[in-house]
C-alpha cells in the first residue's frame, strides 16, 4: 500500500467492519511504548492520512512536527512534569491520590513525538465555513488528530495524547511561532499490547456513559418518538 492511495466506490463488508474495530479498539496509550524504530514507510501512511483529514474551507490548517531527538522529547517531558504537578492539586484530596497514581504520558518512552499545529490564517482572512463560527480551524486540526489516531491503530502503532503541557512550554520546546497554535503532542510507537478497556475507565476514574443517554432527536433532551432506534441502542 502506498503512502498516498486514492479509492473510490463501496467498502466491502469486511473493509467496513475493519473500519469500526478500528474505531472501537483505539486506545490512548501512556505506558506499553516498546523502542522498536516505526519504519518510514510506515510513519509516512499515518501522516498522509492525518493530513487527508477534513478542513474547512480545505484550508488545512496543520503542520505536523515529528520529534525524535531524546533531547527535545526530554524538554517536552519537563513541560510536562511541571504541568503535571500544577495539575494535581487542581483535585480534592481523594481524587489527587488517584490522579498522581496515573500513567499519563510516554513522552520518554515512545520513539516518535508528532505535534500537530493550526495555522489560523492559512486560507486566507476569509475561509469558507469559517465565516460565523471562527474556530472551526481548530476542529479541522483535531480531525488531522483523529485520522492519526486511528491510521496508527489500524497499523497496530500506539497514541498517546499529551494535554497537560502549557501552549508556551511547547512552543519553547519546538520553536514553534508564536502565531501558529499547538493542537496536540502525540506520542507515538509500537506497544507491548493495547488495553481491553481504556485506562482511565478500567482505572475507574469515570464509566462509558451509554450512547441513550446523551442522544436527543430533534430538541434537545427530547427522545420521544424514537423508540425503534432507541430499541437497536445500548
């Protein structure tokens, strides 16, 4: 398979449900990371596909920064540290004990850093579809995330998104512009194995809420009426 494929027409049965047990099985990966190189060929798929990533106004709004200097990836992980600790006691006292005890990082661990920044003025001073809801720049570059995501997982790489990192800390530690607006540092790489259920869910930390419950038709908090779809819900 190439870098760079182009298809049209139907997905196959098979091809459809490879598609959702893509879907279901991605996970956020903090702490299985192996130091197994990802070939290049390999890297430049999930890439393209990040970059094949709704946009709109087709502004592509992303850059993407592939980290794997161990140097740079330290300075990333002290960001990190320093942010984590802010984080902590950001909890009450019961929930500071389990959030300290959580593995929510692999900046070290991972052979592969990629950050994916938005350019807000590529386009242009007026963007097709951004003409009333200004950040919709910044949802297409969460779309490039999500195709990453999930091109990684299909190739059985591990993710792991790293938040807790202020903006400035990230930029200073990539030389990013001031002007150019950090989305996401991922980290990225083959895994020992992927969890069953993600971590923060098995750690009990909060439940999956049930697709019913947060599924309206029509107006808001309204479900009558809809007893048949409903009926093919969990």
């Amino acid at each position: 398979m190439s870098a760079n494929p182009i298809q049209t027409g139907q997905f196959s049965s098979a091809e459809r449900d490879a598609v959702y047990k893509c879907i279901f099985n991605r996970r956020d990966v903090r702490g299985q990371f192996l130091p197994d190189p990802i070939p290049d060929e390999v890297l430049a798929r999930i890439l393209t596909a990040s970059h094949y990533a709704p946009s709109v106004g087709f502004m592509q709004p992303w850059d993407f920064i592939v980290v794997r200097e161990q140097n740079t990836r330290r300075r990333v992980w002290e960001a990190f540290q320093t942010a984590n600790r802010e984080a902590a006691e950001m909890f009450d006292d019961e929930r500071r004990s389990t959030y300290r005890a959580l593995k929510l990082e692999g900046i070290l661990e991972a052979p592969v850093g990629i950050c994916i920044t938005c350019d807000r003025k590529r386009g242009g001073p007026v963007v097709i579809g951004r003409t009333h809801q200004g950040e919709m720049d910044l949802y297409s570059a969460v779309c490039a995330v999500q195709n990453l995501w999930l091109a990684a997982r299909a190739e059985n790489i591990g993710v792991g998104w790293v938040s807790i990192l202020r903006h400035r800390d990230l930029r200073a530690a990539l030389d990013i512009p001031s002007n150019i607006q950090p989305i996401a540092y991922l980290c990225v790489g083959y895994v020992s194995h992927f969890f069953v259920r993600p971590e923060l869910e098995a750690a009990g930390w909060l439940p999956r809420m049930p697709l019913r419950e947060v599924l309206w038709f029509d107006r808001w908090h309204n479900q009558s009426g809809s007893e048949a779809l409903l009926g093919h819900i969990g």
